[in-house]
C-alpha cells in the first residue's frame, strides 16, 4: 500500500500492465494524468487527432497481442475518439480509452468541454467506466484491462473527472480480478467437439472459413494444423487474410464480394463449411446466395451472440479458438480430399493485369509485385476503399500480418495504425497502403512520425476519385458522379517533402520496380505515390 | 410473440441505459420494462416484455448477457410464470356515482386508495389480460389519469433465479 494521487496510481496501473507505449492528446481535464506519465518510462506518441491515437493504439494491439492504451481529455477530445473506439469494437481489437472529465461536482451542468463520453460511446464499447470514487481506481483499471483482452476482446473506455485524478488513495495494484457477472468461455464442449470431428471426417468437399477471431486468440498455428492434417482447404474472410501464407497449396484466398473466384466457389460447392472466429458479414457471404441448402455449417467462436446471428449454424461451437482447436487436434485423423482440392484448384487462375492509360500503373500488378519484395514478415495495413480491396487481393502474404478496418470500414485507418503496428514491433517494416482519398483524412499523422521517428513506407494510391464510391455510381447509379472527384488535392509528393520524407511518384512500370527496390531495400520511412486511372475499378478488372 | 425475460443486473449506476441503449439499437421492441432491487442491494432485476419471434429473443437473450453488469437472464416459459402489473387509475366519479365504482372496486379486487371532492383513485395489481378489462370497464366512467408499473414476473413453483454468493 502506497499513498499517492489517483492519476499517479493510473500511471502505476499501466506500468503493471506491461505498457511501454500509449498515444493520446492532452488537454485541460486529463493534465493531471499526463503530469504522472511523463515522470514514468512510458513513452506516449502524441497524435495529430484523437480518433488517430485510437487507430495507432489498434495497430499497437493487433502486432503486439496486449490491449493498446489511448489518451484524450474531456468533451471533443473524448469526442474525437469515439469513431476509433468504433472501429476497434467492429473488429474485436482490445483498447483501454483514458479520457479525462471534468470535475465530479460539474457534471450534467455543460461546463466548457464536458460531454457525456460513457453515455456516448456506449454502442461501441465492451465496457465503460465512468470513475467517481478514486479509491476504486486501481480494481476499475485491473478489470479494463482483462475486460479489454479477454473472451471476444474489444474497446474499454474509463473515463476519469479531474478531481478523482487529483485524490490522493492508498494505492495496491489487485492481483486479481473478480467479477462475477463476466466469465468469458474457454474450451469447448467436448460432445460438440466429437460431433464436429465426425462431421468434417464425413464430409467429402470440406472448407474452412477463417476470420479475425483466429488472430484474438492466437490459433493461427493450431488450425494450420488442423487443415494440414485433415487436408481441408481454406479460405479467410478480409478479417483473416494472412492467417494462411498465399503458398500454401490449402489455401484459396478470400471470399466475399471483392473475394476471389476460388473461394467463392469453394464456398458454393463445399458439402461442410467450418467457420473459425469469422461472424459471416454482410460483405463476406450474400445469404442466400452463395451457400447451397445442403452445406452444413459448423461455427466456432468465443461470442455465443456470433453464432446464429448472421447464418444459422448445424453445429454451433462456443469457445477460444486455440482452446478449441487444441481439443479437437487431439481427435483429427489425417484424411485426404484430392478430387475436391484439385477442383478448386482448377477455379485458380493467374492473374491478368489490364494495359494501363498512359502514365499510370496496374495497382493490383505493383501490390503483387511489392508483395514478392518485402520481407516475409511485413506488416501491410490496406485503408479504407479500392485501395484496400486491391491490397487484400494481390498483396501475397508469406508470414507478415494484414491489418485494416475490416468491420466498420473507417477511411483514415492505415497510416496512423501503421505507426501503432512499427511501434509494437521496430525489428519488421510496415507498409500503409491508401487512395487519395483516405490518406488526406490522416496524412498528418506522417508528422507524429516524424516526431517520433516512426519508420514507415507508405504509398498512396492516386486517381483523383473516391474510387470505391465513383465505382459504385458507375455500377448502380448510371454513371452519374455525384461528390467523388478530389479536385484541389495538394500534389502528394510536395507534401511528402515537406514532412522531410524520402519520396517518388511512379507512373510506369519502370519507376514501379524503382519504388519497390526503395521500399523493400532502404531502412527509413519513404513514401511512394502510385498514379492510378482514374477509372481503374476493383470489380471486373 | 410476447416472451418474458428477467434479468439480474449490478445495481450500478448506467445499467438500466445500457440495456434500453441495447434494445433500441439493435432493433428489439420493449413492451414493458420494470426494475427494482432485490433482497440483495448489489443486485437489482429487470423484468421486460419483449416482442418477437424465437431469434430475436435468442439474440436479445445472447445479447443481453453480453453485457459486462448482467449477472443472469432468462427468459420465463409462458406457462410457468407468474406475472403481475400494478395500475393505477384516478376516475372523475361524484354523487351516486361512487357507490358504483364502490362495488366494480370489489368485483374487480381493485382498492380505493384516494379519494377528493370529483375524483376517486382505484389501484389493482392483476395480470395483464386483467388489468386490461379493468381498464375497459372503469373507462365510461371518465380516466383523468392512469399508469402502470409494467410486468414483474417469478417462476411457478421452486425454480428461482438467483446469484451464487
């Protein structure tokens, strides 16, 4: 027991906690937490904008495997956040959002920035808190954080009036956490496990459908296993791209409406689909489309609510995937599906890059070919838009991580959960894929770094459009372009230096293979600006 | 399709918000909704009345236990519950009047709890389906003001919901 202030013993908390990192913005209401932090060896990445301290801390979280921490103080800055809290609740990423609040006696009286941010960001979060009483501090923070990381994670928000920050507390970090109304689902109901088994040995055409949840838990070498001994092929949602290197002879790629050919059939024609840790979006399968009656699905995952939802499950599953996965490899046979792997293999076709105008590049054709340079282990964050689907069809993960805004499709994501994703990890590169238009809702986090001497290579897709938005006008609006051209962009390769980055614009393949040499080879961050058509679709092409 | 599901949540402040903010966002519709303490001060219950077919209480019941402050839900078979409303209902009766609602108050169980110069308040808790012919038959006799609690609900018999100590 020490006696210290509440916003020391946050401070102490985090250290507890493993936190070497956080990112945030200050302001009036959270200036006694950040009056703490500075006194410790936590280093804290000052953003640009508080949604981007969220995205970073995502980044941080998906590469390092802990909850990522934000920072913001009361009213806009909390408000700021809400949009990564968001995203981070659509794809199951454990944050800890610290916001500051103004003081306990000011509340409900709309004082100069005070905003209601439980109330607020309460469809977005696993958990919220808002503190009143200091000495519940050090439980609150030691729940947050297994809240944030446990069962199916997601955001945790705490929210904290300057005054409570200010109370001086015996503090004691709990070794414990003890709440009675969470008890999050470990492994799995054996009798479901053997029914599992029994069905994916029956079956003659199995597939396996892999989704985010192999990354939350941390399966990604158990149900590698599992495909390899009972040869079943799989295929990812955009969630679960880079659980499977693109060279496995298993692996068919994405689904879904951007997907691939082959897992799309894969899907159409499998007698058994077993779903790992992937909530069946909307984008991912058009239901009914794409599934035949006959398919019987089989749905693991650690959120019960998941199951039954957005397909309706012959054998439903609840548990981690790892643990899961575990049990039933103590159970699997080693089986051979020839015929139906070489049938899909037969809907694999290389693929054919269209001639592009003058003075423009195949974005698909140097993402592919990027892919073959960069080092196994990159991690490569696609945004928001044609940019993204071009990412995750073409870029060939061999090992590295692919990370975006899967679920909530936040534009503004890649670079700022780049730096996040460089700072979990400094040893491996990390490439921010994103279009024009996306890249100028963040591009100034390249100053955060900068500051911080965050190394990235970035590269902006150009073609003056919001592309995936032209292309849906074209597709289902007559072509009638209404509020998607770009016009007044600032030439990217200026502002680049401006930030003192190390810079190129590629409009032929030439200069491509020049720009990929840079990014692969050169340590430091570059920025590579990518002309594009301007009518260059992600459909169709 | 009614079903009644009772709830037992951390008697917290932000609670309640938390699940009406979960209903309404996910598109689940509230009949009633009640809330109260129980013997445990740390632990209070809800009792709502939901409309829907078998998924959307499947998912409201999955949903609902999503919720960090919910310590157990269930939804209560239509036989083997017992339900209860409380009503209260304030009727505009003088003169000769009253000696009428004197006696549909006995027919109906229903108490006078308050009377005044040119109105009489009548309380009834009953089921639902009863507290709607209540309702139906003190009508003619001019409602100024009504409310209603909203349904509680225990299992028949020894069933009970409880929290492990």
């Amino acid at each position: 027991m020490a006696k210290m202030k509440a916003c020391e013993a946050m401070v102490e908390c985090l250290r507890a906690e493993g936190i070497k990192v956080v990112f945030g913005y200050p302001g009036a209401a959270i200036c006694p937490f950040y009056d703490k932090l500075i006194e410790s060896d936590i280093k804290h990445i000052l953003v640009r904008h508080e949604a981007n301290g969220g995205h970073s801390a995502n980044g941080y979280a998906r590469i390092s495997g802990k909850p990522g921490v934000c920072i913001a103080t009361s009213g806009p800055g909390a408000l700021n956040l809400i949009p990564a809290i968001a995203t981070a609740y659509a794809d199951s990423i454990p944050l800890i959002c610290i916001t500051g609040q103004v003081n306990c006696d000011q509340i409900g009286r709309d004082v100069f920035q005070e905003a209601d941010i439980t109330g607020s960001a309460e469809p977005f979060v696993k958990h919220s808190y808002l503190v009143k009483n200091a000495s519940d501090l050090p439980r609150i923070m030691k729940e947050a954080f297994y809240i944030a990381g446990s069962g199916r994670p997601g955001p945790v928000l705490i929210d904290v009036p300057m005054d409570v920050q200010n109370t001086e507390i015996d503090f004691e970090y709990p070794k414990k956490v003890e709440i009675r109304s969470y008890k999050p689902t470990g492994k799995g109901n054996m009798a479901q496990i053997k029914r599992v088994i029994k069905a994916l040995d029956e079956a003659k055409k199995p597939l396996i459908c892999v989704g985010g949840g192999v990354f939350a838990s941390d399966a990604v070498e158990e149900i590698t296993r599992l495909s390899e001994i009972m040869q079943i092929p799989v295929i990812t949602t955009m969630m679960g791209i880079s659980a499977f290197s693109d060279d496995n002879p298993l692996f068919f790629g994405m689904l879904g409406m951007h997907g691939v050919r082959a897992a799309n059939k894969a899907v159409k024609e499998c007698d058994v689909l077993f779903l790992v840790g992937a909530r069946v979006g909307d984008r991912a399968v058009r239901m009914p489309l794409l599934l035949e009656e006959s398919t019987k699905i089989i749905h693991i995952d650690i959120d019960p609510a998941e199951i039954g939802k957005n397909v309706s499950t012959n054998i439903p599953l609840v548990g981690d995937a790892k643990l899961v996965l575990r049990q039933m490899l103590s159970y699997a046979e080693p089986d051979r599906h020839d015929d139906w792997i070489e049938k899909l293999n037969s809907y694999v076709s290389e693929p054919v890059y269209k001639e592009c105008d003058e003075g423009t590049v195949n974005p698909r054709k140097f993402i592919s070919k990027l892919s073959d340079k960069m080092p196994e282990n990159t991690t490569v964050v696609a945004d928001v838009g044609q940019n993204q689907i071009w990412t995750a069809t073409s870029y060939k993960m061999r090992g590295g991580r692919f990370l975006t805004s899967g679920g909530m499709g936040t534009m503004g994501y890649a670079i700022p959960a780049a730096i996040g994703a460089k700072l979990a990890d400094k040893s491996h590169e990390v490439v921010a894929i994103c279009g024009d238009g996306a890249f100028q809702m963040s591009f100034m986090e390249l100053a955060t770094a900068v500051q911080h001497g965050v190394d990235l290579k970035v590269i902006v897709m150009t073609n003056h459009y919001l592309g995936m938005v032209r292309e849906l006008q074209k597709n289902h609006y007559d072509n009638r372009l209404t509020a998607v051209s770009l016009e007044g962009s600032p030439d990217f390769i200026t502002l680049a230096k401006a930030y003192g980055i190390p810079c190129m614009r590629v409009t032929n393949e030439a200069e491509g293979e020049q720009a990929i040499r840079k990014l692969s080879e050169e340590k430091g961050s570059f920025f590579v600006e990518c002309v594009v058509g301007d009518f260059h679709a992600t459909l169709n092409e | 399709m009614k079903h009644t599901i009772s709830v037992l949540v951390e008697n917290q402040p932000g609670v309640l918000s938390r699940i009406s903010g979960l209903f309404s966002r996910r598109g689940f519709n509230i009949d009633s909704l009640a809330v109260g303490v129980t013997d445990d001060p740390s632990v209070s219950r809800v009792t709502i009345i939901v409309d829907g077919n078998e998924y959307t209480v499947e998912q409201v019941l999955k949903q609902l236990n999503k919720l960090i402050d919910v310590i157990k839900v269930k939804c209560l078979g239509a036989d083997e519950n017992i339900a209860r409303e409380l009503v209260l209902v304030k009727i505009a009766v003088t003169g000769e009047k009253r000696s009428e609602i004197m006696t549909l108050a006995e027919i109906t169980k229903a108490e006078i709890i308050d009377i005044s110069p040119t109105t009489m308040t009548l309380q009834l808790a009953d089921t639902t389906a009863n507290v709607l012919r209540f309702e139906e038959i003190v009508r003619p006799y001019g409602v100024v003001e009504e409310v209603r609690t909203g349904v509680i609900a225990l299992e028949k018999g020894a069933e009970c919901i409880t929290v492990k100590k």
